[in-house]
C-alpha cells in the first residue's frame, strides 16, 4: 500500500482564506472566480461577494477574475482576511473562460469563432425594462429592432444581416445550455394591429449573471438548425456557498414623449371639412396633443436569496415590472419567481441541480399602430378650428335609440376615431403565464469523464382578448361590436445526453464532446376568432354564446420535433494552436416523407496564438489569428410537404360549415435552407494590456430559400413551393477598447463596437429574373428580387421631365412615376456604440453613445399630417402666402405655383406619390448614462449599498427623420424604420437604489 505523505502534510497545513470581491464602486461581485495560484483550491463568491477557501499553506497568491473585470492576483502569505476590488476592463474577457453552446465553458483564447461576452450588471446598469435593448450598442454585430409599443413589447434581434427571404433570420436564445422558446405575436402594419409581444419579456434579467454571444452558425454549429441564425448565451446566477446573501434591486423610472411630430394649429377646416385647409388664421387650441400623452412611470423592484454549503446551494429570487406607458390607460405588470438548486453528491462525483422559472405578464391597453382603431390617428389629425376639450370630455353620447353608448366624433372617416373612445371603449388584454422547468444530472464516472443528462419544459399560457364596442368607427367595427379572440398554449419539451472527456497529454489538450438531444415543439395549441364587421347577435356583449352563428371558430395547432446526434472536439498544442471539428445530424418531422429528412452539417476551425509562437515587440501582449467554416440548414416550416383540408366555410343556423380546400401542391422534395458561414478573426492586447482589439471578417452564403410560385392553370392548387434562390452577407466586426486613464483614484474604461454588413440578393429564381417578393403596401413597398437587397424600399415619386420639372395633369395636379421606384435600403450601413465609464473612488459615470449611419426611414404618419394640413410644413407655407412655389410644366407651359391644398392632397395621404416621405436613417444618441454612488457603511447588516441616476435615449446628437427609426411601430421582417401612426418614442429618467446583506 503506498501513502501520498504529500497529500497529508498539505491538508494539515491548510489555512482558511475569507475574503470580499467588489467592482470598482465597492459593490459585491458574486460568481467572482477565486483560485489559489499553483493548487487545485477554487471556489466562487457568494451573491454577497463573499469567499471562503481552503488553501495549502504553502500558497501564496490568490487570482481573482471576473467577467468584463481585469483579474487581480493577491499575496496571501501573511493574510486571513482579504478584500479584492476589481475594475472594468474590456481586455479583461480575453483570459476569461466564456461560456459556449450547449454550456460547455472554454477559454477564450481556445475559440475559433467570434464571441463577445457581456456582464449581467452591464444589462441592469441603466435600468432598462428589456434586456436586448441594454444590450444594443454594447456588443458589435448585433443589430436591435425595438417596438414602441412599451414595457413588454418586442425586439428584434438579427446578427449578421437576414439570411432567409420567407423564413425566420433572428437570433436563437438559449438559458443555461437549453434553448429557450420566443415566439413573436402579431405585428401591426398599415391598416393597424397591436404587438402580440414575444418570448423575452417575460424573463428576469436580474438572474443573469453573462450574456454571450455567439454571432455566427460557427459556433452555434452544436445547436443545428436552430443556430443558423447564431446565438445568444444567458448564463444565470446560481446559489454560491456560504452565509445567506440577500440583494434587493430597486429601479423607478419616469418616461415621455421624445419624438412627437411638429404640426401647426393656426389653420382649421372650411364648411365642417376633415381637413384644415384653411388659408386664414384661428386662434384655436394647441396644447391637446402634448397634454394627450402622459408621464409614463416603470419600477422595476427585485429580492434574491443565495447560499447554502460545500454540498448543497440555492437560489432564489423574486422580481416585479409595473409599468403604466404614456399613452393613458396603458398598463403593463409582470411577476418573476426563480427557484434553483444544485446538490453535490458521491464525493463530488455526481451533481444534481435543477431550476423553475415562473413568469406572469399582464398587458392592458397596449398601444398599437396604423390607420384603424387607433387613438393616435384622430388625435393627430383633429380638425384644428373644432374645441378638442368638448371631445375629450365628452367622448360618448347616449343613442336613446339603440339604448347604448356610441362615439362622439365630428368625422365618420374609417380613419378617424374619438381618441378618449378608443382608450376607454375598446380595451385590450395580453396575458401570458410560463413556467420553464430544468432538472440535470451531472456524472464523473472517471477521470477526464462526465456524462450530462438534461430534461427541460417550457410551457406558455396565452391569451389576447381585444373588444372594440358598438357605437365606434362603422368601417373597422360591427354595429353590435367586434370581439378578437385568441387563447393558446405553447409546449417545448427538449432532453439531452452529453458524454465529454477533457484531458491534457504533454504538449497536447483535448476537449471534446458527444451527445443526442431531442425537441418536441407543439406551438399555438388552441383557439382563435374574429367577427369583424359581420355582428355579435347583441351588442357589447362579449361572450361565446353571443357569436355570430356563421363565424367560423378556428382551431390552431402546430407540432414539430427534431432528433439530433452532434460532436465536437477541441484539439490543442502547447496553449498556442487550437484545431476544432465539430458536426451534427438532424431528424426533422417536418420534412417527413420527403428522403430528406435526415440532413448532416459540420464546422471546422483553427487558431493561432502568434505571441507565444513568436517573438513580437514588447508592445504586443498578446496575438492571436483564427478562422473557421461551418454548413449549416436552416428551419423549414410546418405543414409545407402534404397540408390538409380545413373546416372553414360558414353554415347556416341549422347546417354545418364546408370544407377549405387546400390550395397548394405537396412539396414532396423539400430540403432545409443552408448556410455556408465562413470568417477570420484577429485578437489583440496591446502596451500591458490597456488596449484590446477584436476583429472578424465574414461572409455567409445561403441557398435552398423557399419561395413560392403561382401553380399552373388546371393542376387543381393555386400556388406552389420551390428551393430556389442565393442570398449573400458579409461585412465586420470591430471592438475596441481600453483605459485611456488608470490610477489608484481614477480610471477610464472605454470600448468602441463597430460592425457592417453588406446583404445581396444573388438570385431568387433563375428561370423568372423578373420574380420578387413584396407587394404594394398603400404607397410603399419593401420589394426582395435578383440584384437587390433585404428591405428595399421602393416607392411612386414625382414624374418629371427632362429639364426636372414636375409634370402636372390636365387639372394642374403633380403625377407620379409610372412604377415605383429605389429609394434606397431600410438598413442602416454602419452600426457603432461607444461605452465608457469614468470612476473616481466612490463615483462612477457610465455613458453610452449608440449610432447608426446610412439607409433610409419611411413615414407615412407624415404624409397624412400633409394631405390633411395639420403640419408644421403646411402652416409656414401658408404663412407665407396663398401658394407655393413649384418647378412644374402643364402641357408644355411652365408652372411656377400651385395652392398647396391641392399639391399635398396629391402626394401625400395613403397612396400618393411617397418622395417627400423618405428620410435618412442616420442616427447618434446619448442612449444610456449611469451615475453611482457608493455608499460608505461601517456596521451595519447592509455590507453594501449604492444609489444611481439613471437615463435612456435622452437625446440626440445627429437625427434627420421626424421620428426614431430604432423604436419601430413593427419588429417583423419588412416594416423595419417605418412610421403609420405609431406611438412617440420616449426618453426615461430615474434613479436605482442596489442593497446587499
């Protein structure tokens, strides 16, 4: 029998570390890495910032590390007790492990593919309701669409431009490994709608502890189709051992209107006309608009509970959102509850954790936008001579008649509506309650070994439930009501199996994994109506048992599952060359039956750290290259091989409803989309690592697009799909960043994200160049075809001659173009972000600069301001006489004037020549700043407390269009950096109050 003496003496030398770890205001940083240099001792802090560690006596240095922070290594050779302040650094994640797909975590320095990982505290910093818009401009490649329609309201997110015409191009979210369901509601468009919201909202994100980014199919390779479009990570905060932690985080914010039109109120209508086109000047009312909004108010309150010991730990938290937004009536509230749990068993060998989450939102009255049931339209274009006041305050008036309440309104256009009717009458209600389960076993078998199983639910009640009055807008409502009514589930069940072995022989290092997953997805699990203009049988009364009886009542149902077997393998020499092979096979359900059902994609990648292979001036620290491949499918939809007949004709009283034929021919041949990911990438840190440069050029190439073509006469189908099509992206991605000023009492962090990307329709359908995708919106159109680009706008501008003269009619109106025309491209061509923080000792001042350069917005809320004469543009014109100047020929004489009533009525309103109305997409805001302070506390059960004041989108440096092309009225595919009637974007302000005991 052999002893290791060795082991003996070090256990009874052991001495015991007790320690702080605080960022750079003197706040705990829990989830803090703390190693004993040169030993096997590791633990990490407590969510109060607190350690404690075993370490042999023999150690002297401690090295603390922490995400977006510089380590620090600590002598401990005469100390017990120690405390660790940290300060930002974006050199920092460099060294960092990062936190990969499936949640494997790697070094930094190993990967072959671009990652950029976040620190949670940087979501949370400036008090933002949603976690994606913390995250725009901190993150390079990452491009945001925000809907104005408030707190809980959706995002887009799309790394590395779209990719798929008729599909889904935006990002994959994944929490802790498993990937996390968002699916989208209904968007609003022209004619009107509201936000169904998305999956995001209704997560905490005061339990995430990182975010990662994974930006391309490379590294996203592992989670197959799903991650075509990458990934983002969200690593969550666990229970730490040691004393019970409690941290309390509470945000209040305040919010108004930042972006309002401009409109003039010294001309009305003539003779009780809609429009006010008058040429003589009222005195008339000017405030209504501005008093309309409101001051929105936010609090966002949350309590975690963390600890436990060396065997078992937990944690536990709470969160509330209550929101009421700046157009009255509009509330938002939502309940977060987090429970997770992590035993240690068998020597450490086995681990046991699992968590819940459980979220509760509830949305009444959110804004929405477009022509229809929407306040902002009659608010906007009430007749200027007419007393608003009369019409707020008395919005409905009795109808003897009918016995009910109808609208008091002065038009009876589809457009128009009584503001104050629209938010008291016509209410309209969101809720959603999900609960996302996990349980994992994690087993060491052997040495190098361990085996992963993992089990995760995630289930979505939901309900929208939009009833709009009798009495109101006879166009857009039935003359006993009109009820919208949708009530699902969402179902995702997804397991995994994992067996990695990570090892080190000599010179080399292997790190690699094998493993199966499967996802079983049943979507929108339910039933939905809408009665429209056809009557409920009495009015305003809105029950199933009330419907119209030949309202057809549907039933939704999609379900979707997908088997997977995948590798990887990591494969280094020396900790300075890193090869990675990675590959994975997909089963798919819904290409059943068609061959193709089994489909195989794979990536490959090398890097190369040059500063240990060489040697470079003292000025370089650090070097590194990388590059890799990857092919990749992409989702095909459900229910495209072989659709079925639905039950959908309307019956009579005492029939039955037919049957709706299915109108497209099966899709026997269908194949996934793939995408051909290919990048480089340079990594950098530069005079003792106070400078930090991270670059990636890419281009991705993707084929097999689905698209749709009319089915020939007689075939018995009206259309048909084919795989077909080439679209292109490439562009880059630049960080930069460093301390500019680092001293004991002063520093200054500062990093600059960069990135382009450059999107080419290469080919749609080789045997129709003519095909395209997009049709005419009412004045605009967002047209995909061979040559082109995603989001195209294209529109009807002014005919003119030779000479540039408008070309006017036989009534002496301007004409349009005899097709619509480029105009340019909705997305932008350079999206930046500059973040810095200055601290000095207890003070810390974070801005942040986002921008967006090149493109073009679109607004059709002021062509409609136009044609109706309320805006500030016709005001000044008429101010300066009864007509306008104009550079126009009739027939062949020139024309120098024109009355702008009827040059506006032309061009503007819904469908009229769109020039005017497209705007430069340029934009530079001030979009987030934090000033905290450290609160000193000696004695207390408080170890730490600091207080913030906190702003968003306070203002702008640089905009051209009359409204905030980030803060869109939609977030699908093709309304991007368009305005009908949405809501203002706001600015908030407020204060942040963190405590921890």
């Amino acid at each position: 029998m052999t002893v290791n003496h060795s082991n003996i003496v070090n256990e009874r030398l052991a001495k015991t570390i007790n320690g702080l770890v605080t960022d750079e205001t003197g706040l705990p940083l829990p989830g803090a890495t703390v190693v004993a240099k040169g030993t096997s001792a590791k633990t990490v802090t407590g969510s109060d910032g607190k350690f404690v560690l075993n370490v042999p006596d023999n150690a002297t240095i401690l090295v603390v590390s922490y995400i977006g922070m510089d380590a620090q290594e600590v002598n401990i050779s005469n100390l017990t007790n120690v405390t660790i302040k940290l300060m930002p650094s974006s050199n920092a994640n460099l060294s960092e492990v990062v936190v990969t797909a499936l949640g494997v975590k790697r070094e930094k320095r190993a990967l072959t593919f671009a990652a950029q990982q976040l620190a949670g505290t940087e979501l949370t910093k400036a008090g933002s309701p949603n976690f994606m818009e913390a995250m725009s401009g901190k993150v390079a490649g990452v491009d945001v669409g925000i809907s104005n329609s408030g707190v809980g309201g959706s995002t887009k997110t799309v790394l590395r431009g779209s990719k798929s015409i008729t599909g889904n191009s935006e990002a994959l979210f994944v929490i802790d490994g498993v990937p996390v369901v968002n699916n989208k509601g209904g968007q609003p468009g022209s004619y009107g709608g509201t936000d169904g919201g998305d999956g995001l909202s209704a997560l905490n994100q005061d339990d995430f502890e990182s975010v990662t980014i994974l930006r391309g199919a490379n590294g996203a390779i592992l989670y197959g189709s799903q991650g075509a479009n990458g990934v983002i990570l969200i690593n969550t905060k666990k229970g730490q051992a040691g004393k019970i932690a409690i941290a309390l985080n509470s945000i209040t914010n305040f919010s108004s209107a930042a972006t309002l039109p401009e409109f003039q109120f010294n001309y009305g209508a003539v003779g009780g006309n809609d429009r006010s086109w008058s040429k003589t000047k009222g005195n008339y009312q000017s405030n209504y608009i501005d008093d309309f909004f409101q001051t929105g108010v936010n609090t966002i309150n949350s309590v975690s509970v963390s600890g436990g010991n060396e065997r078992t730990t937990t944690y536990f938290s709470y969160g509330n959102n209550y929101a009421s937004g700046i157009v009255p009536t509009s509330t938002y509230n939502k309940h977060n509850v987090t429970l997770s749990q992590e035993t240690k068993l068998f020597d450490d060998k086995l681990t046991l954790s699992g968590n819940v989450r459980f979220s509760y939102e509830k949305s009444k009255n959110r804004p929405g936008a477009g022509y229809y049931n929407n306040p902002i339209t009659g608010l906007y274009l009430f007749a200027r001579e007419r007393n608003f006041d009369d019409y707020k305050n008395n919005y409905q008036i009795f109808d003897a008649t009918r016995n009910l309440f109808k609208q008091n309104w002065y038009s009876s256009e589809e457009k128009q509506n009584n503001p104050y009717w629209e938010l008291y009458n016509d209410p309209k209600l969101s809720t959603s309650n999900r609960v996302i389960a996990t349980a994992k076993a994690s087993y060491a078998f052997l040495p190098h070994f361990k085996f992963d199983v993992r089990g995760n639910i995630d289930y979505n009640d939901r309900l929208l439930d939009y009833r709009y009055a009798a009495g109101g807008n006879s166009v857009s409502v039935s003359s006993n009501g009109t009820w919208n009514y949708a009530k699902y589930n969402d179902k995702a069940l997804y397991g995994d199996a994992i067996l990695s072995y990570d090892n080190t022989f000599g010179k080399f290092s292997l790190n690699s994994v094998l493993g199966t997953s499967i996802q079983d997805y049943t979507f929108n699990d339910g039933m939905i109506f809408g009665n429209g203009t056809v009557p409920l049988q009495y009015p305003n009364f809105f029950s199933f048992a009330n419907l119209p009886y030949n309202l057809v009542i549907n039933q939704t149902y999609s379900r979707v599952q997908k088997q997977g077997l995948f590798a990887n393998a990591s494969l280094g020499f020396k900790d300075m060359l890193y090869l990675d092979l990675a590959g994975r096979n997909d089963y798919a359900s819904t290409l059943a039956t068609t061959g193709n059902d089994s489909y195989f994609y794979y990536s490959a990648g090398l890097s190369a750290i040059i500063s240990q292979m060489v040697s470079l001036p003292k000025e370089i620290n650090f070097l590194k290259l990388r590059a890799s491949t990857s092919q990749v499918g992409n989702e095909v939809p459900y229910n495209i091989v072989n659709p079925g007949n639905t039950i959908g004709g309307a019956g009579g009283p005492d029939g039955i409803g037919g049957i709706n034929r299915n109108t497209q021919t099966p899709f026997a041949t269908l194949v996934p989309e793939k995408i051909i990911s290919n990048e480089i990438g340079l990594e950098g840190r530069f005079l003792n690592d106070r400078l930090s440069l991270d670059f990636t050029y890419y281009k991705n190439t993707s084929t097999n697009q689905f698209l749709s073509l009319t089915a020939p006469s007689g075939s018995g189908y009206t259309f048909y799909y084919v795989n077909a099509g080439k679209v292109t992206n490439q562009g880059f991605e630049l960080t930069f960043g460093g301390d500019p000023i680092k001293n004991d009492d002063f520093k200054w962090n500062s990093t600059l994200n960069l990135s382009q990307n450059r999107n080419k329709i290469v080919e749609l359908i080789a045997e129709n160049p003519e095909y395209q995708v997009g049709s005419n919106d009412e004045g605009f159109n967002s047209i995909i075809k061979s040559g082109g680009s995603f989001n195209d706008l294209y529109i009807f501008k002014l005919a003119r001659n030779a000479a540039g003269q408008i070309i006017l009619d036989a009534d002496g109106k301007p004409t349009r173009t005899a097709k619509q025309e480029y105009v340019g491209n909705l997305n932008p061509d350079l999206i930046t972000g500059w973040n810095n923080t200055f601290t000095y000792k207890n003070l810390s001042l974070s801005a942040l600069v986002s921008a967006k350069f090149g493109g073009v917005a679109f607004s059709k809320t002021e062509a409609f301001l136009d044609s109706y004469g309320v805006s500030k543009r016709t005001g000044d014109i008429r101010d300066a006489g009864a007509t306008m100047p104009i550079n126009a020929i009739k027939d062949n004489t020139p024309v120098t004037s024109i009355d702008p009533e009827v040059y506006y009525n032309v061009i503007g309103d819904r469908n009229g020549i769109m020039e005017p109305y497209v705007f430069s997409r340029t934009n530079v805001r001030l979009a987030q700043v934090s000033l905290a302070y450290n609160i000193p506390i000696k004695g207390s059960a408080i170890k730490s407390a600091s207080v913030s004041l906190i702003g968003r989108n306070l203002f702008f440096f640089y905009k051209k269009a009359p409204f905030d092309p980030e803060q869109a009225m939609s977030t699908s595919n093709s309304n991007q950096a368009n305005d009908v009637f949405a809501v203002p974007a706001t600015r908030s302000y407020g204060f942040n109050l963190k405590l921890n005991f």
